[in-house]
C-alpha cells in the first residue's frame, strides 16, 4: 500500500503573509521591542503578538525575507526546511553591490529576522461553553536553529 503524500501546514505562512509581519513592525516606535494588538477582521478576532529584541525588521528586511525564501523554493522546499546557501547568493538576489556595507546590511537583517518572534491568535469560542479561547500559531520569523557566533 502506498503513503499518500503528506501535505504541508502552512498556516504559519499564510499567516505572515495575510499579515504582512514586516510592515506591521513599520507601524511601530523603533524603540519598542515588544507589543501587541487585537483586531477584528470579517468578524473575527486576532491577536499578534511580537517580540524584536534586535530591533523590528525595517528597511532591506523584506528583500532579505523574499531573497531566503525564493532560496528556499529553489532548493526544493526542503523537507528539514534547511537552506545552505552563501551571503553572496542571498546579496546577488537582492540586488546589492559587492561591498562589505551591503555585507554588513545583510548580517543585520538576517540578525533581525532571526530574533523576531511573532504569535498570531485567533479567538475561538470554546464547545459547550460560555468561554472564549485562543488559537495561537507562531514563531520566528526565520526559523531558529543554533545561531552561529559572532
């Protein structure tokens, strides 16, 4: 008998993406590394919660974002989602110049987007009760392996 294929969760993805985790962060005081709101959309609720202790993502974040992920599907979306790939790879995807400034720009945004955690909650109303829970989903913004010393 034959496995069927096993299908891929995205809701993380989806959420990020329905959200827009790097333009919500510019709505946001630099100085402030953590915060969170609750919204309702088509009648439902929603909390984001957001952590950026190196700061929120800003600036060549997004093309940084977009250059690991275009990476990430050239590689075949692989199943440990690990992409092995060099700083240069990620500069020439982004279109930067070959200099140590853009390598520079480029190890802060990856920085950035490591540290960011975000937790996107949906409120849901709990079977056979009177009480309202939430459906949480989140994580970094980058998936967090060991990040290498400096």
């Amino acid at each position: 008998m034959t496995k069927k294929p096993k299908t891929q969760n995205l809701h993380d993805e989806l959420n990020f993406a329905r959200f827009g985790v790097i333009s919500m962060h510019s709505r946001v005081d630099q100085n402030i590394t953590s915060w969170n709101t609750e919204f309702t959309v088509n009648a439902r609720t929603f909390r984001i919660e957001a952590i950026t202790p190196q700061g929120r993502p800003h600036g060549i974040d997004t093309d940084t974002l977009v250059a690991l992920e275009t990476l990430f599907v050239a590689h075949g979306c692989p199943e440990d989602n690990w992409v092995h790939t060099t700083p240069y790879a990620v500069r020439e995807l982004m279109g930067l110049s070959n200099n140590g400034e853009n390598y520079h720009r480029l190890r802060q945004s990856i920085r950035r987007l490591y540290f960011t955690s975000v937790i996107v909650g949906r409120k849901t109303a709990l079977t056979g009760s009177q009480r309202v829970g939430w459906d949480q989903r989140g994580g970094s913004v980058l998936r967090r392996p060991a990040l290498p010393r400096q």
